[in-house]
C-alpha cells in the first residue's frame, strides 16, 4: 500500500508518502470496529481508515496488532487534505462512512462532509462503478446528502431503511436500541461529476522535499514565542513554546495555516561547526510537505532582514 518506511504502528506518517494505494476507504473510523469488518470482508483488498482523532487512530492500531490484519493502514488526516492530496483519481472502489456528524444547524452545513464540493472530490478519485456508502440515522442530514449529490449528476442513488450487516458500530447498536431508524445511501459512480462553479477546498500543493536552509545568524526562538505573523494572504503563523535541547539545538511549537488547513509542527534550528546555522522542520515532526511549509521556512529564514529593511518589528 506504501513504502515501509512511512508507517509507524500502521500509521501513514504524511511527511513521508508521496501517495496512497487504496482499494477500500472508510472515513472517520471512530473505534476501528468497522473497519476491522471490511478488513475481514475484503480480504484481498487494501483498506484506508481516515481520522483526525488520536484517541481513535491508537484504538485501531492495537485491533490491528491484536488480530494480526494485514491489509489495513490508516493516516490521521482530515479526509478533505487526505483524498486532494495522498490519493489518485479513478483510484478507489468504494468509500465508507458511518454516522458523520450531522452539523444539525443552518449555519454550520458547509461543515458537513456531504456538500456537493466534498462529494464531488470523492467522485473524482472512484473508479466508475465505484460507490460512495453513507450511514446516517439523522433524516435531515440524509435528505441534505442525496440533495448536494444529484448536483454533481454522476451517481445513482440507493436508499435502504434499517440495513441488515453483519456488524454494528457502536454508534448502529445505540441509535437501533433507542427505537431509531438507520438509512443507508450508496451512491454510484456512473460518469464523472459535474464541474463547480467554485470551492472551499483547500488550494495546497505538496512538493517533495522539506527544506533546510542555512542561516549565519542566529535565531531566538524565544522572541517568537506567542507572536502571531501573516506571510501572505493565505499564510499564517503562529508561535508557542520554545526550548532548546542539548548540542546547541532550539525548537518551537509552530502552528502555519495554509488556505484553511492547520498544520502543527516543530521548527526547528541548529548550530553548525563553522558557526552557521540550519533551518528547518524538526525531523520528528508529521508535517505534510506543502508550498506553504516551505514558504514558511524561507520566510523565517529572512526574517530578521525585512525587520531591518522594512523597518518593521517583527521581533
């Protein structure tokens, strides 16, 4: 599914994989009890679980080790960036997603994972025949999904009431136990989808290489800490803890927004012997290599120039 040395407890660490190889998807795996399923079901098929939850990532992991599957990886992403970035069109033979939050308010239903933008994206990377299954016991939510699909005009659409599978997620059991009904909608790509007229996605682009950059003078960590810098429009840094480690090395918490996406990472600086010093990000860091991260590390490394030539403080 990917290179050995991008995985650490079948986790995909994004810093290191340059795309993902998956036949099966399942976004928002929650505890891994259905993904564990599909492992099972689809023997021979390479599954992806999707997550952005630490809590749910380690819980999968350790049903992975216990059982001993084989044909299951995951990546703690959230599945926007996942599927733009990691994942090739006409690729993917079906996705799953089981009880997404249904962002129940008006004005929280761009959130929702179903919008036209984000089921256009998961068209886009199916293989034609290939489906898109959503489990939902919320009818609002399920009208709003069918909605925003036959907007894109390359699915057809099946609904079925209260399925019977051979698993439940906890989730299923809860909603069944309280009386609930369960809907599930399997959309089927027939053609590919309709162009939009316009998108919130995230316009990031990965590059392949982290920068490292030298530097003659030295950097104070400490001057940044909690400071707040927009680079560019899209581009913005925020500054938090710094300490330094042994063999004259500095670190500081960096959080970098690119066009709506949130990375969270270690800058990082050390010495060299001929009194220099290289920039970077820390090397323990699982940070997607992007345009933005890079531009970021060349911002940083001239920063104490554009204070002196643009008279500015930015330390």
């Amino acid at each position: 599914m990917t290179n050995e040395n991008a995985l650490i407890n079948f986790q995909i660490n994004p810093k290191r994989v340059d795309k993902i190889k998956a036949d099966i998807i399942e976004i928002g795996f929650g505890n891994g009890e259905y993904t564990v399923y599909l492992s099972k079901k689809f023997k021979d098929k390479k599954i992806l679980g999707i997550e952005i939850s630490g809590e749910s990532a380690n819980k999968l992991s350790k049903k992975i080790k216990k059982e001993n599957i084989k044909n299951v990886l995951y990546i703690k992403l959230p599945a926007i960036i996942a599927f733009e970035l990691f994942l090739e069109d006409n690729s993917v033979e079906a996705i799953f997603i089981n009880f997404p939050d249904p962002w129940p308010k008006k004005r929280h239903q761009e959130r929702r994972i179903t919008t036209a933008e984000h089921l256009f994206l998961f068209a886009k990377k199916l293989k034609k025949e290939g489906f898109i299954q959503l489990k939902t016991d919320h009818s609002d939510f399920l009208d709003f999904s069918i909605q925003e699909a036959e907007k894109l005009k390359c699915f057809e659409i099946f609904l079925i009431e209260n399925p019977k599978e051979s698993t439940q997620t906890k989730y299923e059991k809860k909603w069944l136990e309280q009386g609930k009904k369960i809907f599930t909608v399997r959309f089927i790509k027939k053609s590919e989808p309709n162009e939009l007229t316009s998108t919130s996605i995230p316009k990031i682009k990965k590059v392949n290489y982290m920068p490292k950059l030298k530097i003659n003078e030295f950097l104070d960590f400490s001057e940044l800490e909690g400071k707040t810098f927009k680079i560019e429009p899209n581009l913005v840094a925020k500054f938090f803890r710094a300490f330094q480690r042994k063999n004259e090395e500095w670190l500081i918490e960096t959080l970098l927004v690119e066009d709506n996406y949130t990375h969270y990472f270690f800058t990082y600086l050390k010495k060299l012997p001929n009194d220099s010093f290289v920039l970077s990000v820390s090397n323990f860091s699982e940070v997607i290599k992007t345009e933005g991260v890079v531009k970021f590390i060349k911002w940083l490394s001239n920063i104490k120039e554009k204070n002196k030539e643009e008279n500015k403080n930015y330390l």
